[in-house]
C-alpha cells in the first residue's frame, strides 16, 4: 500500500510540475511580429556593381523566411544565381530585449559571413553590420523597403572599407510569391 500511495504521489508531483513548467513558459517577444513582413516565398533580381567584391553583374534567386524555434527565431534561406556562380546562405534575425534590437547573423556556401543589427522603421528594414569576405572585413548597410501591399520591396546596399566611404553595391526588386501561412 505504501508503495501505491508512493507512485501515486510522484504521478502527482509531476503532473502537478509539468503543468506549471508548461504555464510559465516563455513567449517570444511581441516585437518579433515587426519581422512577419519579411515571412514567406520571394524572388529577386539585380545588379551588382563593381567595387571591392568583383566586377559586378545581373543576378536572380529566391528567399524564403519563416519564424523558428517556437517564434523566437526568423530564419531566412536565399540561392541565388549570377555572374559570379551560384550562392547559397543561412540567416537567422533574433530580438535583443537587452538591446531593444534585432540581431542578424548571415553565413554564406563559400564562408562569408555577415553579422549586423537589422532595424525596422515601418515598412523599411535595414540590415547593418560587417561582411567578413575572404578574411577582409567590410562594413554593409542595405536597407530593403517594403511597399504598403506586402508584396514587393526594393533593397539597394552599400559597403565600405572604412567606415568614411560608402559605395553602392547592389539593388535589386523582390517580390511576394506566395505570403506566409496563416496560423
């Protein structure tokens, strides 16, 4: 009988435990939902200039972001296709309720990596950090403004070496294939 009185108390005890871990879970910040914009299927074509990273030249692909890890996370996956072959990248953009920013960390198939903050202010997100390129780092600023529809945006980048010039780098149209699903 004790042995049943035992078991049963330790049922309890866990139920009892899992239940209030489970009430107090965290939630991810609701400044998060600034990133849903950003959220579905898209397709982009530019032109690169020519500057410290090549020549330059016309490229297209796609990017496709989704929320992550019980909505905390954003992660976005671009391939792209131009003059300088084909590339593939992983990012992943966070909300610093330390910092009150979105942090942004981008690696790239060839080991570029990008790290920065990503600010948004209304329908203009822009990423801002440093480009490490072949062991030469660059700073980068692209902001990517979002129409009133949701459904296509310009971005247009620039980079710089010191921190005092700044070139343009790319610009490029992207558009909403097919928006985030409804939850």
């Amino acid at each position: 009988m004790k042995r049943i009185s035992i078991l049963l108390f330790l049922f309890v005890f866990s139920f009892t435990t899992a239940m209030q871990a489970q009430a107090q879970a965290p939630k991810p910040d609701p400044a998060l939902k600034k990133l849903l914009p950003l959220v579905g299927h898209w397709t982009y074509e530019g032109e690169s200039k020519p500057g410290p990273l090549g020549p330059g030249g016309k490229f297209g692909g796609e990017y496709n972001a989704r929320m992550v890890l019980g909505g905390f996370f954003m992660q976005g996956v671009e391939r792209e296709k131009g003059a300088a072959g084909q590339m593939t990248a992983l990012g992943i953009e966070a909300y610093d309720p330390t910092h009150g920013n979105f942090t942004s960390n981008w690696y790239y198939a060839n080991g570029n990596v990008f790290s920065g903050t990503l600010t948004v202010d209304g329908n203009t997100f822009t990423w801002a950090g440093k480009l490490l390129v072949a062991g030469k780092q660059y700073l980068m600023k692209e902001p990517m403004t979002v129409e009133p529809d949701l459904m296509s945006a310009t971005v247009k980048s620039d980079i710089s070496v010191d921190g005092k010039t700044w070139l343009p780098i790319l610009e490029c149209r992207v558009v909403k294939v097919k928006p985030a699903p409804n939850k």
